[in-house]
C-alpha cells in the first residue's frame, strides 16, 4: 500500500469472528513521516471499495513503558 508522499507500509490484514481488521506496523520506519494518520488515511485505509477494507485499523507503536503502544 502507498499513502501520503507515496510512501510504501507493508501491512497485515487479518479476520476472525466476522470482523477484519489491518495491522501496520510502524516500529521500524525509519521515516517518522507515519506518527500519526490523518482522518483521510484512515478513511482511504479502511473503505472496502478504493482502499484495504477494514472494520478495525490497529497501529503498532514503539512505546518507552512496554514493548509496543
């Protein structure tokens, strides 16, 4: 997938129980460009149609007090 500044993220989409969810990790960018999504991201990551198509967007962050945030 390519987002803002055409910057490739390698995600993992997954389901269980009826739902689907996609899980970007975002740990080991070396570009802090991905901090945080806009509102318009999210919206283009999870629309079935024109995106991956998701119930749930799950971000995995580097974090000081665990392993990930």
């Amino acid at each position: 997938m390519k987002i803002r500044n055409n910057t490739k993220i390698n995600f993992l989409k997954m389901h269980g129980t009826g739902n689907d969810f996609v899980i970007i990790d975002l740990r080991n960018l070396e570009e802090n460009i991905l901090e945080k999504f806009s509102d318009q991201e999210i919206e283009l990551i999870c629309n079935r149609y024109i995106g991956i198509g998701c119930d749930q967007l799950i971000l995995l962050k580097n974090c000081p007090r665990a392993d990930i945030e």
